[in-house]
C-alpha cells in the first residue's frame, strides 16, 4: 500500500483500507526491526504484552497518520501534504467531514495496526493483545498515560520530545 499514489485514493473506501493498510505496513516492519535489536521482547510479545517502547511507537505511528489524514504532518516531503488534500476533497465530494470520518474510522486503522504485530502469535495471545491494547481501553486508560485520542492530538514535534 502507498497512500502517497494519487490513484489509490480514489474513493472513501479506498481512503480507509489504504490508511487502514499502510499503517500497519508500517508497523509489521518497525516491529521486525525493533524485534532484531530486542531479541527478549519478542518473548513478552509471545506472552500477550506489548513492550512499552513498542508501544509507544505504535501510539507514534497511529499519531503520524492522523497528521497526515487533516495535513498537519511536519515532513518535508512535498507527497504527503497531497494526501490530506486529496482525501479532503473525496469527502467534501460526499458531504462529510473529516473529523467525523477519523472518529469513525481511526479505530479500525489501530485494529489494522494490532493485527500486522500479532499475525504470527497463537490466537490466545493475539485475543489477549487485541483486547488488552483495543482503541477503547487506550481511550480511556486506567493509569496515568494519556489516552490514544489524546497523544495523537499533540503537535507532531511535541511528541518527538515525549
């Protein structure tokens, strides 16, 4: 998948399965490397817990799309700010708005996300991480980390620092 290709976002369908499949793309391959250089972490994986500097990255990438979603991804490259447009003009073309569109469907581009990093696991540790590190309960964590809607809504430089 590549959101970057004008022709795959085409259509408000296309618009999520390419979000949907390019960010968790991105994170089947960020756990592969992450996973080579913290050969014990696959083991607590393996267990149902994702470690938390994966994690982490993953609340990372989920932030990194939604900026790219409604344009405000800081990157330097001139393709991904066509994105945003691109999808903006799709769903005004629908009469809808891309927040209501994000609020719909942000939590199927985290399911994507948790799936990419669980395909390889038995199904009781995969069940185990999908329910545990569902878009729900990391909406309204029980400790003192900020929920998923609330990371993803800090500026993308701010959570560089973070």
């Amino acid at each position: 998948s590549d959101i970057t290709k004008q022709h795959r976002l085409k259509t408000k369908e296309n618009i999520k399965r390419e979000f949907i499949k390019s960010a968790a793309i991105e994170n089947y391959f960020a756990w592969e490397r992450y996973k080579k250089f913290n050969k014990e972490e696959n083991s607590q994986l393996e267990k149902g817990t994702i470690p938390d500097d994966f994690l982490r990255s993953m609340k990372n990438t989920f932030a990194d799309y939604k900026d790219i979603f409604f344009g405000k991804d800081i990157s330097t490259y001139y393709y991904i700010s066509d994105v945003s447009k691109r999808v903006i003009s799709i769903l005004k073309e629908r009469k809808e708005k891309p927040d209501e569109w994000w609020d719909e469907h942000g939590k199927e581009i985290w399911e994507g996300m948790l799936c990419a990093l669980t395909h390889e696991i038995d199904d009781e540790k995969k069940n185990l991480i999908k329910t545990a590190y569902s878009y729900e309960n990391l909406k309204s964590p029980t400790n003192d980390t900020p929920s998923l809607d609330e990371f993803s809504s800090r500026p993308q430089f701010l959570r560089w620092f973070t």
